[in-house]
C-alpha cells in the first residue's frame, strides 16, 4: 500500500474519533435537566439514546427510569414514547379504568342545577336515567365490561373510571331537570308509570296517553313501585268504598289532595287523619300511597332528625308516616317548608364540608290517634280528617279489600287524570274571590273539579274544613286557649308582655303555667302571641304590638271586634248546577261503616243568639237549589254550610 494512502488513512480516524469525542452524550446529566425541565426525556435524541440503553443494558436503563421519576418525569409516558421510537409495543395494555371510560360513552351524560351526574342508557330499545353514582348504573358499566373483556372489573377500577365520568357529566355535559314520580314541561305534566320499559303517562289540556322515552327525565328510587296502566270510564266514587271517610265534604278534599299529587309543583296541603283505634287510619294512607306513588314501604315512622326527613323527600313523591303521637317543634317547622316549598342543606359526610341540597315540595299523609297538629303555621298548611271507628259487622278482610282496590285501580287512575287535563285546560281561567294560604292548591283543584262535580264543591268543602280546625288548634295552645279565655268578659285588654304572661298564668291555672309547653319569659310569650295571632283573628281577637309613650314601653294590645265570616264563596264560577243525577250518595259506597249525623262545632243563629248544631253536609246540593228552598239572604249570621249552600245530611 502506497504509504501517503496509509498517512491520509490514519488521519481521516483520527479525525473520526476527536469528532466523536465532540458529541455530547445525551443520558449524560439527563436526570438534573429532568428536574428542570420535564421534557427533556423526551426529546427525539434522549429517546433515541434510551431505547437503545434498554436494548444493550436493561439494569442501567432500570437504574436511570427510577432516577428520571424522582425527578419528576412521567415514566408512564416516557415507557410509550421509548416503545413507539423503537418500533416496538409498549407492553402496556389500557387499564380497566381506561376501558370503563371509554364504554361510558355509549350513554348520554348530563349533570343537574346541583351539580349531580346521571346517565341516559339505552337498553332493549328504551332509555332509562340513573345518576352515576347510584347501583344502577354502576350494574349497566360492569356489565358492559364483562361483555367487552370476560371478565370483572375491580373497585378500583370502577371508582376511578366513575370519577372521570362524573367529572365529564359536570364540566362536559348539558343541565337538565330531574324528578321523581311526576314532572312536567312547556305545559304538559308527566307521570312516570314505574314499569321495566320506564313509560309515562303524558296529560295536557286535551287528555292524557301512554307514552314511551318521555322528553323529561325520572329517577327510580329504591323501594318505588310500578303504577298500573290508567283506563278511561271509571267513577270517582269507587273510590269511597275504599277509604272510611263519613261525609261528601271529607271526601271532595281527599279527592282533591289527590289530584294535587298529580302535579309537578307545590304547594301540597299535609293530609292529617286522626280516629280512634279501628279507624282504618293505616289503611286509609296506604290505599292512598298504592294509588299515587306505590312503594315496598308505604307507611313509616316519623322520622328524628332533618337528615332522615331529607333523605325520604329524596327517593319518594309522596311521604306517609303512620301512627305519629306528637310532632316536635322542628319537625312541624320542616313539614310547613317541605309543604310550600322550601330548602334543606345536609352535609353529604360528616368528615368533609360538601353539602347535599334539597329544594322542593312534596304531600305528605299523617295519621295519629290524637290531635298531633298543635301549630297554627301547620295548621293552616293541612287538611283534617276526622275517621270514626268501624263497627265490626261492617270490617272487610284486608286481603279482600286489597284484591278489590287492584281490581278498580287503573280506572280510579284514569278519572284522576281526566280531572287533571280539565285542570290544565280551566286553570289560566280560574279565579278565587279570596286567596287562602295555601292559595295555589285551591286554585288547582279549584280548576280540576268541574270533572268530577259542579263548580264550588271543593271551596265550600275547603274553607269549611279550615274554620272547624280552628278551635281544634287553639285549643292545644294553651297560651292562645288562655287569650282566648281572658277576653271573653273584656273587649279590649292593654299591657306590657310580662303583664299579659302573669294574667294568662293566672287564668290557666298553675298546673299548666308550670309546664314545659307554657313560655319562661315575656319575650318567648311574644313569640308564641305572634304564631297564634292568625287563629285567634279567625275567632274575632286582633293582636296589636305598640310602643306607647317617651319610653318606647312595648305594649300587647288585645281588641275583641266582630267574628270573622267564615271563609265560604269566592269561587269564580257561574251557579252551580244540579249534581248529575247518576251521582251516588256516600253512604252506597262505603263499605267501611255506614255514615251517620256528627256534631262538628256550634253556631250561633242571628241576633236571637240561639245555638244549634252543624253537621257534616252534603257538597253535592247547588246553591241554586238550596236558594229555591228559600234561604234568607238577609240573615246577619249564618252558619258556613248554609252560607255555602250545602244542606244538612238527616
């Protein structure tokens, strides 16, 4: 070899090798510059340089991965990004999580005004809404994975993927409106029948159908139970065979509750029944909960703290708790906003600061043997029944009553809701003289009972009910019970608070001015005038609190003016007609106990001061009718049945 070629050779290496000591190692210091910068093993010459360490010496690749996550690199991602540069795969299949995300999103996701996550899954041609945390879409994404890979996924797995579904549902997806039971939208109401294909019951002003996938949303609670498909053609008596109720008037209200259930939105009147052992109370509720809102538990306990109350108005439209001795003071506070609507805030954990939130209205059914309604704001939020006991030649057996409600059940369903499609054609054109406070619940079924009977039967039943539960509430008061007593030799009583508190004590005696119910201080006596001050005005006795002289001294004064016309009329409405003559009277469908002539109260006839007894009457006879048996308009006073026009029941 000629030696200049070997010279020019030799140098070319040389030259080679100094060139490559130039290069800078790219693993060298990779660590350091991970801490500084988390991208830098990413870089197309690091990868390079790590797949191939990988390749050569799999112990200093291990030993440089642990070092590059101290630093903060997301080995993870780095693991991937090696195998893609090598052409190889990453090993690294998609967790179960990963999976479970990904069949998520085969359901419709969206989020309510809480912030809460549900689901629209399509399942055997119909869509059912869970929310996402609840067992029941819990049970359609495991069985989606089972079907996707064979097998289970774990509860890891399943936490992690309904976090990020849930945090899709809230951030990625659209607010809608979730109800229980009945729901409504742009003017229609629906009423969600329970069934597997989860049909409803759509009603507007022209009637009502069957529907399946209704534009709203329903949430199945534990415990609810299916409706039966209504049927049209049925009487709204058969009814009364089922329920021990003694009068027509009882009767219109219980009818008319009902038909308030069936609406989307409060206020909703509490239902009280009270009777004696024997009275058929428990039943009477649940016939009432089974035609409306079945559920596996109709009837419960009262419950002890606003919690479990919560927790009930949740997963259920209507709320029933059976034999109730007495109502604390919070729990009658909490029944008077859960029946006109109003809010309650629970923390979700005792160990976080998150809090569920609850606003909405819902009816509810008590029953007890006593009087259990003693506060006047609750009062005026209830109707009252009185049931009286059934002798017992006229008891059914219970499995027989039962099997003749399942019978008549889909037609007494179909005539409520021929009565609420009336409702929503009359109610924009019904209108009330008076408003009472419950003034969205008259006017409704005010609207509603030109189906059912002739126009101004259930404000005549109403406004009769709510003035004989006035003396029933005063009386359990004993401070307004007292008031009550020390005017009746007085027109006018004047003083402060503590003089008011020593005159009421004296009257009612120191047997009940030591009980716990009687108040400790002139300042709790002011309170309790104040909650009693509108039962005692329906009873002719104003409450005034003033100030009198340069002191400013705090004055109670108490005028006794003239007793209050009872709360009768004021439906607008043309006469009423004739009841049809096919109307039964109640005591052919009762098959409870024969009705009978009942003293609820006294009246006082004229000027001449006599005092007769007002019996339960009939609603069914027109004004028109009872004007032409020539009732005297002039008359100062009257009792409320004949300023109604209802005639006595002999």
């Amino acid at each position: 070899m000629n030696p200049d070629a070997i010279i020019e050779a030799d140098q070319l290496i040389a030259d080679a090798i100094e060139g490559a000591e130039e290069i800078p190692d790219p693993l060298a210091g990779l660590a350091e510059k991970t801490a500084a910068d988390p991208g830098a093993p990413f870089m197309p010459e690091a990868l390079e340089a790590l797949a191939a360490l990988k390749a050569d010496n799999r112990a200093a690749f291990e030993t440089l991965r642990s070092q590059l996550k101290k630093a903060g690199c997301r080995v993870t991602s780095l693991d991937d990004a090696i195998a893609e540069e090598s052409g190889a795969p990453s090993g690294r299949g998609p967790t179960q999580a990963d999976i479970l995300i990904g069949l998520a999103q085969a359901a419709e996701l969206f989020h309510t005004a809480d912030g809460a996550g549900f689901a629209d899954l399509g399942i055997n041609g119909h869509r059912e809404t869970w929310p996402i945390r609840a067992r029941g879409f819990r049970r359609w994404l495991a069985r989606c994975f089972f079907d996707e890979t064979g097998g289970a996924p774990s509860s890891e797995a399943l936490q992690s993927a309904l976090n990020v579904i849930e945090a899709k549902a809230h951030f990625d997806a659209p607010e809608r409106q979730v109800h229980i039971r009945v729901g409504g939208l742009d003017g229609r109401l629906y009423l969600d029948l329970g069934d597997d294909t989860w049909r409803a019951v759509e009603i507007d002003a022209t009637g009502w159908r069957v529907i399946e996938n209704p534009p709203v949303r329903f949430r199945r609670a534990s415990g609810m139970k299916p409706m039966p498909i209504p049927v049209g053609g049925g009487s709204i008596q058969t009814l009364h065979s089922f329920l021990n109720v003694q009068s027509d008037a009882d009767f219109v209200l219980v009818v008319a509750w009902a038909l308030a259930v069936l609406r989307n939105r409060g206020p909703y009147p509490v239902i009280v029944l009270s009777g004696e052992q024997g009275s058929a109370k428990s039943t009477f509720s649940a016939i009432l909960r089974a035609l409306l809102d079945p559920n596996t538990a109709p009837l419960r306990a009262l419950p002890r703290e606003d919690r479990d109350l919560f927790i009930a108005a949740s997963n259920g439209h209507v709320l029933a708790f059976d034999n109730v001795s007495g109502l604390p003071a919070w729990i009658s506070d909490t029944l008077c906003r859960l029946a006109t609507g109003g809010g309650f805030a629970v923390r979700q954990l005792y160990s976080d600061q998150d809090e569920v939130l609850f606003d909405a209205a819902r009816p509810v059914i008590l029953n007890g043997i006593e009087d259990i309604v003693t506060r006047p704001d609750l009062a005026d939020r209830a109707v009252f029944l009185t049931l009286e006991p059934i002798p017992e030649e006229r008891r059914r057996p219970e499995q027989e009553l039962w099997a003749a409600f399942e019978l008549e059940r889909p037609r007494l369903l179909g005539v409520l809701l021929d009565a609420v499609a009336r409702g929503l054609a009359e109610l924009p054109r019904t209108k009330l003289d008076r408003l009472p406070r419950m003034a969205d619940f008259a006017l409704w079924a005010t609207a509603c009972e030109t189906a059912i009977w002739p126009s101004g039967t259930f404000w005549s039943a109403y406004c009769s009910n709510r003035d004989e539960s006035v003396d029933g509430v005063i009386d359990a008061d004993p401070i307004a019970a007292a008031v009550r007593a020390v005017m009746t030799t007085r027109t006018e009583w004047t003083g402060t608070a503590s003089e008011l508190l020593g005159a009421l004590a004296e009257m009612a005696g120191e047997r009940v001015a030591k009980a716990k119910t009687w108040p400790d201080s002139p300042r709790a006596l002011a309170g309790r005038l104040r909650r009693a001050a509108t039962f005692l005005r329906k009873i002719g006795l104003d409450l005034g609190f003033e100030r009198e002289g340069r002191a400013r001294t705090r004055i109670i004064r108490i005028t006794t003016g003239q007793t209050p016309a009872p709360e009768t009329g004021g439906a607008q409405s043309s006469a009423s007609s004739a009841p049809p003559a096919n109307w039964p009277k109640a005591s052919s469908g009762n098959s409870f106990a024969s009705p009978r002539l009942r003293t609820v109260g006294t009246f006082v006839n004229g000027s001449a001061g006599e005092t007769g007894a007002t019996v339960r009457s009939n609603p069914l006879i027109s004004n028109a009718e009872t004007d032409a048996d020539g009732a005297d308009a002039s008359q100062p006073h009257q009792s409320p049945l004949e300023n109604t026009g209802w005639r006595a029941r002999l």
